[in-house]
C-alpha cells in the first residue's frame, strides 16, 4: 500500500509518501528518507488556565506531576533529528493554558525551537485565548507561530457560555496580528449546520486563519476503559463521537475537494475551502497519537506515557521503500 502526496507548506515543498515498514507499521517519509511525523507536542507537567471547558483533556488526563526538565528539550531533539525524524509542526501545548507559563522559560523553549527549525515545517502554540492579553508572551511566539485554539461555536456568546470564559479573545488587538486554526468541536447540537459553520469561519476570520480542524472528542486519551469523569461523561453526552465520523466525511466530500487521501499513519481527512483555507478531520481510526512524539518531564513518551522507539529496526532503508512506494495517488494541496 502506498500514496503520494505533495504539499505545499509555508517553509518549503517535498514530497512524501507513506511507507510500510518490514514490521507492517506504517510511516510516512520524504524525499531525503526521512521519517515525517505529524508532531513534537510540549506538555507541561503542571496545570494552569483560566477557562472552564467541561470536556478538558488536561483533567481526564491526569498524568504525573513531577519537573518539568525543560533542560533536556535540547537533547530530545538531537535524538530526533539524530533518528531521521522531522515534525509538520512543533506544538506548544498544555497541560492547561501554555502561555500561562513563566515568560523566562517560553523564551528558553522558543530559542531551543529556534536551534531546530529545520525539523519543523511550521510552529503551532495551542491556547484558549489566553496569549492574546499578554503582549509579553505574544512577542515571543506571535510573529512566527500559529495559534490553535478549540471552539464550539462559531458565535462568541455560545462559545464563552461551553467553555466558561470572560474575556473574548477575538475582541482583542493582538487578535488581527495573529495567524489561528481553530479546532471546530463536532457535537450533536452543531452538526446540523456545519457547513454554515465552516462558511462563517471562513467569511469571519478569513484574514487571520491559517486552517480548521474538525474535531471529534476523545473521551479519554490515557485510558479509553476509563470514563467516569464528569468531563468524559460530558463528552460522551454532548459530543459526536468516532463512529459518526463517516457521515461528516460523506458530506464534506460532497462539498469540498478532498486532498491527501486518507492514511493509516496520519490517520485525517483533509479537503480544500475554496478559499484555500484547508479543512481536517482526524477520523481517530488508527492508535491515539500515532504520528506524535510528545515531550514529558525531560522524556520522549506516546499518548500513554510509554517511551518512545524512535531508531529505526536495523537494516530498515527508508529512502529506498520511498523508492519503491510508487505513485498510487498523487494529491497537491
Ligand atoms: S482551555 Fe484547554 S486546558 Fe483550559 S480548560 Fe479548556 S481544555 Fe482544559
């Protein structure tokens, strides 16, 4: 099995393909046989933030606390780049509100990136708005980052009334300054309208979004057996859920021209606004996280906090199953 597909990125143009692995594992690579992961995810070992989403990952998901070991990002990026590993994007993220950090150790993290940046296509910083009041941690990432930021609404006040915030971060004058994907919550009470929805994202924010994420909730990412909390039992209550995933691939494919086909490594459905504004579906078919590598406490973990294998099975010749993948289907987005 194989797929091809070219995208055009902010930073550069290569091609990659999805390989298969001796050992059946799927990976995509590039042209330079390199292994292409979708990303380096940064996850603090403390909580902090000021919504009140009721479906927070951060509180399911209650991993460890313990140091962060900040010191050691440098080194886990030497082993990446060292395995043959590139990233699409790094993502400052959680837990909770990442620009609620100490502004000295966002700037240290920033200027380690900073050394690496030809293992990333592009920078993501995931919020709820939060950055967007704070000028000091906005110059940091502001100009070279795009802000990702979960909605489950389109309309302010519906937004703030879910996911329990004041201050509306769209209002804000850093706001117009910044490049945002929104990660646009599938529920049962929005799915009906959509394609509205998409539309007003599109008409509304045009002059700022870089894309939108449709996203089906994961009511727990640690455990999938675990599903007591009152966040997952919100999820399971209010949010569209894996198997209604389908039916939204039928009716964006009905609407929107599909680029990248779907596979088992990135595990999305990707289609084009015309607009040229890119719409994604992660369909959550294949292991949470598959394509990410996530940085806890100084280590480089899955989703499940298990280390991560990055050195390739001896012998294994990426660039030559590059080769030999082929053109199955050729998609430029
Ligand atoms: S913004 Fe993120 S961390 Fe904060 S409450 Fe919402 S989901 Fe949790």
């Amino acid at each position: 099995m194989s797929c091809t597909f070219t995208r055009s990125k902010e930073k550069d143009v290569s091609t990659k393909r999805l390989v298969q692995l001796p050992n059946g594992e799927f990976v995509v690579a590039n042209e330079l046989g390199q292994r292409v992961y979708k990303t380096f995810m940064v996850v603090s070992a403390s909580f902090r933030c000021d919504k009140g989403c009721p479906c927070c990952t951060a509180q399911i998901t209650t991993w460890p606390k313990g140091e962060d070991c900040w010191e050691r990002m440098d080194d886990c990026l030497a082993r990446c780049e060292q395995a043959g590993i590139t990233f699409e994007y790094v993502t400052m993220s959680g837990n909770g509100e990442p620009s609620m950090y100490p502004a000295d150790v966002l700037r240290g993290l920033k200027e380690t990136f900073d050394r690496y940046d030809h293992l990333f296509e592009y920078r993501r910083f995931q919020t709820g708005g939060n950055i967007l009041w704070e000028p000091e941690v906005w110059n940091i990432f502001g100009p070279t980052y795009v802000f990702e930021t979960t909605r489950m609404s389109l309309d302010d006040a519906e937004d703030m009334e879910i996911l329990r915030y004041r201050r509306n971060y769209t209002e804000s004058p850093l706001f117009p300054r910044s490049r945002v994907v929104f990660n646009h919550t599938l529920l049962r009470r929005n799915e009906h309208r959509l394609l509205a929805d998409i539309e007003g994202y599109v008409r509304r924010f045009g002059n700022v979004l870089a894309a939108v994420n449709l996203k089906i909730l994961n009511p727990n990412t640690f455990d999938p057996n675990v599903l007591s909390s009152r966040q997952s039992q919100w999820i399971l209550k209010h949010g569209l859920g894996k198997n209604d995933g389908q039916r939204i691939v039928e009716l964006m494919d009905a609407h929107f021209p599909r680029v990248n086909d779907y596979n088992p490594f990135y595990d999305r459905y990707e289609w084009m606004h015309p607009s040229g504004i890119k719409i994604t579906l992660y369909a959550r078919l294949a292991s949470y996280g598959l394509p990410n590598i996530v940085f806890y406490q100084g280590k480089l973990v899955d989703y499940g906090l298990k280390p991560q294998r990055l050195e390739l099975p001896e012998g294994t010749d990426i660039l030559a199953l590059w080769r030999a993948a082929g053109e199955q289907s050729h998609v430029r987005a």
